[in-house]
C-alpha cells in the first residue's frame, strides 16, 4: 500500500512539474512583424506626433485591457506628416520592426510617437520614450477614428528601431 503511495505521489508531482513548466514557457513573449502587403493595402498615411500624457501609469493588460485610454486629439501635436512619396519605402522599413507581445505597458502613448492612418479611419499608435535614462512610454495599440481602443498591437522590441525609422523619413532626429 506504501508503494502505491509513493508511485501516486510521483506521478502527481512530476504531473504538477510539467504544468508549472508549461506554463512558465508559455508566457514568453512572442516576437512578429507586421505583413507589407496588408500595411500597403490599408495605411493611407503616417504622421510623426508628440503625445502629451504627463500622467501615464505602467499597467498589466493581463488584468484589465480597459485601463487603457483613450486617444486624446487635444493631447496629440503633429509635428511632421511623412511624404506619400515615401510611404511605400516607409512601410517597407515598418515590415520589418520586430513587435512583440506582452502585458505590461504604459495606458497611453508618450512623447513622440507614430501615428499610422488606415483607410478605414482607424489608426495605430506606437510610442518607445526615453526618460532619465529609462526606457517607458512604450505602447502600441489600435484606435477607431474617435480615439476609442479597437486593439492591442503590440509593442517596439528594440527602440532602435524606432529612433533609425523617424530619422530616416523626417526632418527631426531623436536619439
């Protein structure tokens, strides 16, 4: 009777191990890019924006989407609205930013940001600020042409990316 014991429990155990693992593995972030043809097929221009948003809070999508806001135009300034002569090379280069997805992430955009227009209305917001040192501010979601929330996108995996995309197609550099 002993031995049974024994041999339920580890069973049981290495049933309970595997879960853990499986799950543990399954949070990892996966990486992607978005698909040419369908960015060309539907963006219909991009706009270089600074978003004012001095009270954003890092929040954990996992809990609550709805935590996220709202796109406030009156907190958006367009600073530069890229050349429709560049758009195709743009999107090209926009292709290939790796993305990735994870949970926690500022409830608004920051700073500069980007903003992709589609033919729909809708459009996308992508922010990866800087401040003292630390990178935050990093959001990317989808927004109806009211500024509701559509969907999460995903988010910049390397701010690099982002700072040698706004130096190549406008006039004013970041680092």
């Amino acid at each position: 009777m002993r031995k049974q014991s024994v041999k339920i429990l580890t069973i049981s155990l290495v049933l309970l191990c595997s879960a853990i693992l499986s799950c543990l593995t399954g949070c990892d972030p996966s990486h992607y890019t978005q698909n040419y043809e369908d960015l060309l097929s539907s963006v219909t221009g991009v706009e270089l924006i600074r978003y004012d948003a001095p009270n954003a809070e890092y929040i954990n999508t996992f809990i609550s989407q709805r935590k996220v806001r709202a796109f406030d135009f009156s907190k958006a300034e367009i600073i530069e609205v890229l050349d429709t002569e560049n758009l195709d090379d743009f999107l090209q280069d926009w292709a290939d930013v790796r993305l990735w997805n994870i949970w926690g992430h500022s409830n608004s955009p920051v700073g500069i940001s980007l903003r992709i227009l589609h033919d729909n209305g809708d459009f996308d917001v992508f922010s990866c600020t800087v401040e003292d040192g630390v990178q935050s501010g990093m959001f990317g979601h989808r927004f109806t042409e009211r500024g509701r929330l559509k969907e999460y996108i995903g988010l910049l995996e390397n701010r690099s990316d982002f700072v040698d995309i706004i130096n190549s197609y406008f006039t004013m550099n970041i680092s």
